[in-house]
C-alpha cells in the first residue's frame, strides 16, 4: 500500500514540535507492515540542503506567484517529495514566523501550495507513483482535501490527522480565488469558517477520515468546551473520528545507547540514573551537595502547557525537600520570571532558555520526575520520553497524558501498576498540592523504584500505534467512498 504523508515538518530536517517528530517517525514504523509512506514537505533550505543533489525534478510552473518544480529523493533515511518554490519557503529560520515573530503575511499560499501540489500527487502528477492514501498533518496540510474533492475525477482516500485543535490556520474570504478554491468551497460544508477561510476546518469536514493523536483528546475535542470552535463539526463527523496515540522513536529515545547522558542503563538496575542525576546538578549549577529530589521540566513556555502554574506554585515547591531545572522558551514573561527565579534561589532552581536536544536528553536521564501541567495536551512526547528514561511523570489528567500514564493511587500501587502521578483539575492549587505528593513518594525508595521500573517497561514504541494506522487505511481502501457525512453545525462551537 502507498500512502503519501503531507506536513509542514519532519524530523530530523526540521522541527519545531512533536509533529516532526510523529512524522519523522512514522514512515519507518509503517514499513515492516507493508506500508510505503513518501512524505511531502515544503523546500526550506535545510531540506534542500539534504536533498537536492540526489534527487530527480519535476517541473511545476508558476505556483502562487513563481515558478516551482518538486523534488523525489532520499534524506535522512526517509523517502521524500520537497516543493521547491523559493519564493515561498527559502527563508531563515522559524518554518511559520519571521524573526519578530510575526506570522509570514503570506502564509495562506505556502501552504496552500503543499496542499494543492499534495492533490496533484495523489492525482498522478508523478509518473509511477500515484499513493492509495494521502494523509494530511494540521492546519498546513488542511486544504488538501479540499483540492482533491473540488478537483473532481478519482482521487485517493484522504486522512486528515490533528496534532492541535489550537491551531487552525484561518485567513480572509477574500483569498479564495487567489488559493485556486471554486466560489461553491465557500459554504457552511466546504472551506468557509465564520465567514473567513478555515484550513483545517476544511481537512475536517472533508477528508475521508479524522485521527488525533490520543483517544481522550478524540474525546475533548469533540467538547464545546475542547473543540475550539470545531465541536459541533467533529460531533458530526463522530463516526470517522479516532484518537491513535503516537510512540517516540525508540532508537533515537534509548537510555541503554543514549551518547547525550553520563551512563547510559544496564541491565534492570538504577544506578546510572544516579551518575546523570550528579552530572544535570552540576550542568545547572544545583548543590552537589543535596540529597534532595530533583523535579524537571522540558517544555515550550506557554499557556497550554500550564508553566505559568508553576512559578505560582514555586513559593510552596520551594518549601519541600527539592530542587528543579527547567529546559524551555516561549513566553517572555514567563521566560524572564524563570530566569529571575533561578537568581533568587541559586543552587535550587536551574534555567535554560531554548532547546538543546542533547541537554533535554540528560535531563530524562537525570531528574526524579518530570512536570508536564499542560492546561490541554493532544499527546505529549516528553512524558512518553520520561517513562523510557525512568523519570516518574506528573502530569494534569488531560488527552494523551491521561491515556499514557497511570496514576499512582493507592490501589495502583498496591497492584504495582503505576508509572506516574496524575492532577486534577489543571490549577496551582492542585498541581502544588500533587508535587507534594510525589516528594512523599519518592521518600519511600521500593514504590518510587517500582513506579520508575513500571515506566521502563512500557511499551512507548510506534508498534502499537502503527498497527492502528494499517487498519484504518485498511478500512478505507477496501470501503466503497461515499461523501463525507456531516450531521452538526460546522460553523459554531456548539
């Protein structure tokens, strides 16, 4: 089976969050299952860099206001199609936003360029290849659909995968001709979205399949409280909604062979997370002296993910017998009040600003446990990541945390099932009152070893989740296509 995979990242070419990572991911994962997956992404020049000398060119003509041609090659291990429109995507830095941190004025045609050269692929444009399933990833993949079910003719099945409601990639009507989009798209069941463009409002109403990526966040966004607008149309289209959990590649994710940590994991014993311990104290400036747990954080500083909680809390945290180290960016608020409260309390609080892949590493390998208070969370990876690593995860009861890690209550621990500590609800409050509970656990050495053996022991691989993906375009191959049904209002929260 062949299914083109469409997204606007992908690790290790490029990233900014944990989609790259599930698309980076999941080509590997699907090919022992006899799934071949090519992955469609724009022509930034990192990805240029890693491909253009050995790949074959297709020309494309004038594309949203110059010419582009797409490139068919190998990178990184993975099989690619990049759209090379320089006028579109060879800019520096951050995929989405310029260096004042402004959304790209023109990001409706760049990604309505993949989306559409994305149909035409699915189409036939290739010679020799023409995929079974195209698979779309968030807001930036969204029009794809669209093009296809405008497009009219045969045309492959189409997956539309949500990694964040949050995010949903809304422009002016006035661009509809300009994104090639008939006058009849702009309906209550096409692309239109309270009265302006909605992307991925489009990809939900119209592809033949919705996942995201947790079933309790299938779950919240189907919610007029979780589903951002989008409730009433995901309530509708209930019957092609699924949640399918992502995993965390396991060769890149492996304490056993890890180069970034201090000592790597041997056999069933602990010991060498006690050597990473030392070394992340002294990487921070932490007392090397302290025989206090030490709590982590790697994290984008922002609302979702609830940090602003914590430095509430930090008062209280504070007063227990611990310390903590945080990797992240974000917010500058937030920022500046972490920093701030490193110089307050040095030897207890240890900042770093950005992201270093090799210090969020260490830091799994490192720290006792790991805070995840996200206010909503579709997945998460990190706490996938501190269950490999042995970091006992706290995290808010929420989507894909609430599926991934079982919480440590007292029936749980007397079966020795648990891997982690839950909270709710998502307030400093709570959160203050469960990092006291996990500073009572950590005090009693044969739960907190049980809960960390626990988290090694659970499967966080793409085994699972891939197996999922193969039965749903399974289904979808082998059913006769009908339209898109739609039994609720897609243009109110409700």
């Amino acid at each position: 089976m062949r299914v083109l995979s469409v997204a606007s990242e992908v690790f290790p070419l490029i990233k900014t969050g944990g989609l790259a990572d599930v698309v980076g991911a999941l080509p590997g994962a699907l090919a022992p299952l006899g799934v071949e997956m090519r992955v469609l992404v724009p022509g930034y020049p990192a990805v240029l860099e890693k491909l253009k000398r050995r790949a074959s060119a297709t020309p494309l003509g004038p594309l949203f206001g110059g010419e582009a041609r797409l490139l068919a090659g190998k990178a990184a291990g993975l099989d690619l199609f990049a759209l090379d429109a320089p006028h579109l995507f060879a800019r520096p830095g951050n995929p989405y936003v310029d260096q004042h941190g402004h959304d790209w004025p023109d990001n409706a045609e760049r990604f309505a360029a993949l989306s559409l050269v994305a149909a035409r692929i699915g189409t036939g444009l290739v010679g020799g290849y023409r995929p079974d399933v195209v698979h779309g990833h968030d807001w930036q993949a969204g029009l794809m659909p669209a093009y296809l079910h405008y497009g009219g003719g045969a045309r492959p099945h189409t997956v539309m995968t949500v990694h964040n409601l949050a995010f949903q990639g809304r422009f002016p009507a006035e661009l509809l001709a300009t994104l090639m989009l008939p006058a009849a798209a702009m309906a209550i069941d096409g692309v239109e979205y309270y009265g302006g463009i909605g992307f991925l409002k489009a990809g939900l109403r119209l592809a033949d399949r919705i996942t995201t990526v947790s079933p309790t966040y299938a779950e919240e966004i189907a919610t007029v409280e979780g589903g951002m607008g989008l409730g009433g149309l995901l309530r509708g289209r209930a019957d092609v909604l699924s949640g399918i959990l992502n995993g965390i590649d396991e060769t890149v994710w492996d304490p056993a062979s890890d180069p970034s940590l201090a000592a790597n994991r041997a056999g069933r014993g602990l010991a060498w997370r006690r050597q990473n311990k030392a070394a992340l104290r002294a990487r921070f400036g932490l007392d090397a002296r302290s025989k206090r747990m030490l709590f982590g954080v790697i994290s984008r500083l922002s609302e979702q993910k609830g940090l602003d909680l914590l430095l509430a809390a930090l008062p209280r945290f504070l007063a227990l017998d611990a310390d903590l180290v945080l990797v992240g960016a974000g917010d500058a608020a937030q920022e500046d009040a972490y920093r701030a409260a490193a110089e307050r309390t040095p030897g207890r609080v240890g900042v770093f600003i950005g992201y270093d892949e090799k210090l969020a590493h260490l830091v799994q390998g490192g720290v006792d446990a790991l805070i995840v208070p996200s206010r909503f969370e579709p997945c998460g990876l990190t706490q996938l990541c501190a269950l490999r690593y042995g970091a006992v995860p706290v995290v808010a009861r929420v989507g894909g945390l609430a599926d991934t890690v079982i919480d440590a209550n007292e029936m749980a621990v007397a079966a020795r099932v648990a891997t982690g500590i839950q909270f709710s609800p998502v307030t400093e409050a709570a959160l203050a009152h469960t990092l006291a509970r996990a500073v009572t656990l950590w005090r009693q050495p044969r739960i907190w070893r049980r809960m960390q053996r626990n988290g090694m022991a659970t499967d966080v691989s793409w085994r699972r989740p891939a197996e999922r993906y193969v039965e749903l375009y399974e289904e979808l191959v082998a059913a006769q296509r009908d339209p898109p049904s739609i039994h609720g209002p897609v243009s109110a929260a409700g």
